[in-house]
C-alpha cells in the first residue's frame, strides 16, 4: 500500500510536471499513474519487467493511458528532444554516478523542458546534492532547485535544460512503448450533476470552477449556489455564466444551499464540490469508470492532496479509507475516512436518504455519510483526485462564524454523535453482539466500544456512563474475565493517553479496577495490566531519544514504582476496594 509520504512525495512531483512525461526507473506504476491524474501523458520505463506489467495493470485498473517499457540501463531507441518532462525516480547512488542515466535524461529533454530528480533518504543512500547538480550542468542543464521534505524522508531537485537556438523537436514516442492495456470502454452518455456552494470565497473559486470545466470527462453540468455571498461573487462569476447555471439566495449555511440545488439535479451521478479546492483534470473520469465496473456501489471516493494555500507546497495526504460493506458504519464512527469534496454519489442515494440536515451549521457531510453507508456501498479509488487547500478562513453561516476545528465547530459533529448514542443499536459498534445479543459479556464488550467511540468525539460523560454499566453488568452475572477483554481495555486507554483525554483515560482505570473484582485471579490481571504500563512507558521513552544512562535510570524507577504498585493493587483487589 502507497505510504502518506509517498503521496506527497508524487503529488509535488507531479505539480512540477507538463506536456509529455517520462518517468525512469517508474517501479510499479504509482508515481506515473499520480503524474496522470493531473493531466499529464505519461511514458515510464523501469529495467524489472515484473514492475513494468504491475504498472500496466495498475494504469488500466485506473483507466488512465500510460505507456510502459522495460529499460536494460543502457541507451534508449528514442529520439532526442521527445519529453517536456524527464522525471528520474529514487535511482540507487551506483546507477546514477555511472552518469549514463543522466546523461539519457539530458538527451530526451526538449530545449526548455524540465528535468526533475526524486530521491528517497535513507542510511544506504545518501546523495550529495552538489555533485548531482555538477553532472546535470556538465550535460547542459540549468541550476537545480530543490524542495525538501520537512521529516526528512525524501528531497527532489528540478531544474531546466537549456534552450538552444533551433526549433523545440516533438517527437511522437507512442510508437517505441506498447500500447496499453486497453481500459473498459466509458460511456459519457451518463451526466454528472457538479453542485459547488460558495459563501465570500471570491479569491479561490475562480481557480474552482476552472478546475471542474476542465475535467476530461465532458458530460457535465455545474449549479453554483451563492449563499447570500457579501463579496465580489456576483461579478466574478460573470464571465461562467454560459457554462453553469448560477443560483443565489439569503445565507442560510451550505446545508441550505446544497438542498436547493439537489431537486435541480438531472445527472445519473452527483458531485457535491467545495468553493476552495481544486479537482484534478482526471477525476470524474475515473470516478465514472470505477462505477461502470462496479454498478453496485452507490457511493465513490478518493484521496486528496493537502496543500498549504499560501506556498502552495503539499503537505499531507487525505488518505481515504477502503471499508467493506460490514465495517463501513463503525469505520466512520471512528473518524472522517472520507474526504467530502472527492465523493461522488449516484443521484437515486440521495433519493432514498433524503436531503442534508439544515440544523447542522457544520459536519452536515458528516451525518450525510451514515445515512448512505447503511444503505448503499462505498468504494475507494485508491488515487489523488483533488487538492484540498489548507488555510484559515472562516467556516459556518452569516450568523455564525468559526475556525474549523474549534469547540465551536465540534459542537455540531457532538450533536450527532449525541443522537448516534441514542439512535444505534449496540451491535452497530460491535457487530460480533449479533452473534448472541443476550450474551452479558458480549454486551459488555460492545458497551467498551461505544464508550470508545464517544470518547474520541469529547463526549466523556457518555463514555464514563457505559463504562459503570460494562463493571455493573460484570458484577450481576459474576463473569470471569478473558484476556482479549482486558487487552483490549488496555489498548483504549494507551489511545486515550496519547490523545491527552485525561478524563476517559482516568475512567478506564476505574473501570478496570471494577473489572479486577470479577476476576478469580485478580494478582494475575494486576501483573498483566502492570506489565503493559511497563511496556507502554518504554515505547514512550525511545520517542524521546534519550542518552542511554537517562534512559536505564528512568527505566530502572518506573520498574520499581510499577512493583509498589502491583503489590498495592492486588491487596486491594483481594479486600474489595479497587
């Protein structure tokens, strides 16, 4: 699976790309593919010919029409001057010093095009960035640039050939790549319903609205809802006008919004887009694709690029979650594993669930996820489709403004979460319930998850509430512990640890104490819960890099306190009063 870094990694690679692109030593396929989504055609060549027909399948299953080749490391039978873009990919340090890889590279590169090197760091390889720059400019290459990445994992340097004075050579290269995989044939004859909701977003929509007339896939319609905008919106969007269909009303928050455009809809899908992002050319043409082959699926989402609106530098990666149908709701439950502005959804979904939730003046897509998720299936196409602007502007309505993640704005995600409680059904938090609901210690378990469901929302007192009845329910039917149980109540409350939720984490321990009761060997559950501490405290202590002498001293007194404690609590089990 591609790593969050190695999205980053081959999303700003990709930014620096244009026109026709070959990627040397391209592996599997995952950085051409990424190049691809935005826009780009894509050749690649790799010396393994097991990678090269991974990346060929890999592009088919996309439907993204790159073309691959194998590569012995020796002069390629291509013509000078025939790529805009030369991208050299994690090369090993014996293989580019030989210089012939960047010589070759020099060699393709049209006068003006661009030469982009992407190395990975590591204790085997370690490249100096001077002497790469000092070949490149022997072979006529301009200064190189270079963009570190801020953990350390990986630095890419790009810089320009020289322009000579004689006519650019566009060479067609198809000719030296086998034809690729023939992806499934895509019938554009099913409409796409773009609905984009914008409230003062004046200086990113533009760069919106071109992003989603500029996809690939031509069948499209586009509503742009003004929700009461007090800025240029009006005429900025003049020039769209013969393109969109432009629909303006008082501010009453993008739930408000969206739901006037819904019923307007005539598209067989529906992409609810946000004002400040940027969609790449490929998405919908992917996301239609991936329907086509899977006429099942009701719901279709992606990965996103985060980047920062002010360098416009990537810096993480919205990694979107692949769920099967029977985990899909306790996924969600857990976290936001979709990214809102990559979904598309078929329009008879919306039918069937109804409209957004206009109470909700924030996580409105949230509240929507659940009610599609226990209905219809949702897949992951596991690729970059847009790029999600990172910066702090404000979120919500007219009447109430806030910076996202705030208590102000979790207050509407505790809303649901406060209904969810009241609303699902234990088993829908521990489907294995299902399998005998009258099970006291299956009831117990399921009890420990809603309680670790509600805790990573804030919602504590809930959380405490379930953890009183799991030592009650415990006590009542004299039920012996088993281990998976206490190991997974250990597991919550590190997580709660981790998190700073005091309050939960605190609750934990007096929730396990009640359970050491019920237990008929409360000295073996005091040790096992002693040692997990233990373990717990060391794994803490190699993330602070330590000097070793510290280090044993601060293990050697958490030992000796741990062994106090042990004593303490297994007295205390026995007489009843933990």
């Amino acid at each position: 699976m591609t790593s969050n870094l190695d999205w980053i990694r081959f999303g700003t690679v990709a930014k620096l790309c244009h026109g026709n692109v070959l990627d040397i030593g391209c592996g599997k396929g995952e950085m051409a593919v990424a190049i691809a989504a935005f826009g780009h055609n894509v050749f690649g060549i790799d010396p393994d010919g097991k990678n090269i027909q991974s990346a060929r399948e890999l592009a088919r299953n996309l439907g993204l029409d790159c073309r691959f080749k194998v590569w012995d490391e020796h002069t390629l039978p291509l013509k000078d001057a025939c790529f805009h873009t030369i991208v050299i990919n994690c090369p090993s340090q014996e293989v580019l010093f030989r210089g012939l890889m960047l010589k070759e590279a020099v060699r393709m590169c049209t006068p003006g095009g661009r030469i982009i090197c992407s190395f990975l760091v590591n204790e085997k390889q370690k490249f100096s960035k001077t002497s790469i720059e000092a070949q490149l400019k022997e072979f006529g290459l301009r200064s190189m640039q270079w963009i570190d990445n801020r953990e350390g994992h990986w630095y890419i340097g790009y810089g320009e050939k020289a322009t000579l004075n004689i006519d650019h050579l566009h060479h067609d290269v198809s000719e030296f790549f086998p034809a690729p995989f023939p992806p499934d044939p895509l019938d554009t004859s099913e409409k796409v319903s773009v609905i984009i909701s914008t409230y003062n977003r004046v200086h990113y929509l533009p760069q919106c609205l071109e992003s989603v007339l500029n996809q690939t896939y031509p069948n499209i319609e586009i509503f742009v809802v003004n929700d009461g905008s007090t800025d240029d919106t009006d005429e900025m969007i003049k020039p769209y006008l013969n393109d969109i269909s432009y629909i303006k009303k008082e501010n009453g928050g993008k739930a408000s919004a969206l739901n006037i455009a819904l019923p307007k809809t005539s598209g067989k899908y529906v992409w609810i887009f946000d004002d400040d992002d940027i969609a790449l050319p490929k998405k919908l043409e992917m996301d239609v694709r991936l329907f086509r082959k899977n006429p099942d699926v009701g719901v279709v989402h992606s990965h996103g690029y985060m980047f920062d609106n002010a360098s416009g530098e990537i810096r993480s990666m919205y990694m979107g979650r692949a769920m099967e149908p029977d985990e899909t709701i306790l996924r969600l439950l857990e976290d936001t594993y979709i990214l809102n502005p990559s979904m598309v959804v078929k329009r008879e979904c919306y039918e069937k669930v109804g409209l957004y939730r206009e109470d909700l003046i924030r996580s409105e897509d949230y509240e929507m996820w659940f009610r599609l998720a226990r209905h219809f299936k949702m897949r992951l196409l596991d690729c970059g489709t847009i790029l999600h602007r990172i910066h702090k502007g404000l979120r919500g309505n007219k009447s109430e403004r806030f910076y996202i993640n705030t208590m102000q704005s979790m207050k509407y995600e505790q809303k649901i979460f406060s209904e969810i409680y009241d609303n699902f059904s234990l088993q829908e938090f521990y489907p294995a319930l299902g399998q005998n609901p009258v099970d006291p210690y299956l009831q117990a378990a399921a009890l420990v998850e809603r309680a670790r469901i509600m805790s990573l929302h804030g919602l504590n007192d809930l959380a405490e509430a379930d953890l009183c009845r799991v030592v009650d329910l415990l006590k009542a039917n004299n039920i012996n512990i088993k281990t998976p149980f206490t190991e997974r109540m250990i597991d919550i409350w590190q997580q709660a640890v981790l998190n700073s939720n005091r309050k939960f984490s605190h609750s934990l321990l007096k929730c396990m104490r009640g359970i050491s009761v019920c237990t008929e060997n409360k000295t073996d559950v005091s040790t096992y819960i002693s040692k997990r501490y233990f373990w717990s405290f060391l794994n803490n202590l190699k993330l602070l890099r330590l000097k070793p002498s510290i280090h044993r001293l601060m293990i050697s007194l958490y030992f000796l306190f741990l062994v106090g404690k042990q004593k303490l609590y297994a007295r205390g089990s026995e007489n009843g009063r933990l």
